[in-house]
C-alpha cells in the first residue's frame, strides 16, 4: 500500500533536516537590479491592461447610456488641470511601458 501526501512531505522534511542542506534563499536576500525591477513592472502593467480594458469593455456592455454621456458627466465635475494630466498619465503609461519594454525584450 502507497504511502501518504503527509507521509511524503514529513519523509523529505526529516531527510533534510537530517543532511542538514541548506534551506532555499528567500526574495528579501536577492539585490534589488533594474533588470529585476523592469521585470515586476511589466507583468504589473500587464495585469493593469488587462484589468482595465477588461473593465472599460463591461462597462461598455452592461451601462445603460452611451460614452458621450459619461464623458459629459465627467467635464461637468470642472476637475483642475493637476488632476487631468494626473489621470491621463495613469491612462497612458502602462500602455507605454507595456508596449516599449515588450518592443526591447524583442529586439
């Protein structure tokens, strides 16, 4: 009869407590490189994209009126010029990285 899942994992632990081998390294050892840091940033800003085309297609589905309409209600809130930009930067730079970190990982 075979063993147990249990039974595996507390034959390996005892193993390698007994051999005394070292335990993998943790992420909070490893030095930060930029090569790790565009890493993370990309699969970031792939999961942003993803999320808000996502989103923005939901809601272009199942919202009753029409984009005319939600960008009228959004000009009516007279948002200052600060927070204009601020969103349009939020709206364009995970596309931009996205597009040119993808376009130099294939050069």
């Amino acid at each position: 009869m075979g063993t147990t899942a249990k039974e595996e994992m507390a034959h390996f632990w005892d193993k390698n407590t007994k051999s005394n081998r070292p335990l993998s390294p943790h992420v909070s050892i490893y030095k930060w490189s930029l090569p790790m840091a565009m890493s993370i940033t990309h699969r970031g800003t792939g999961v942003a994209l993803s999320m808000g085309v996502s989103l923005f297609g939901l809601a272009a589905l199942l919202l009753p009126e029409q984009f005319p309409h939600y960008l009228a209600m959004v000009k009516s809130l007279s948002l200052g010029p600060a927070l204009i930009y601020s969103a349009k930067f939020a709206l364009v730079f995970p596309l931009s990285y996205h597009t040119w970190n993808g376009i130099r990982h294939l050069v």
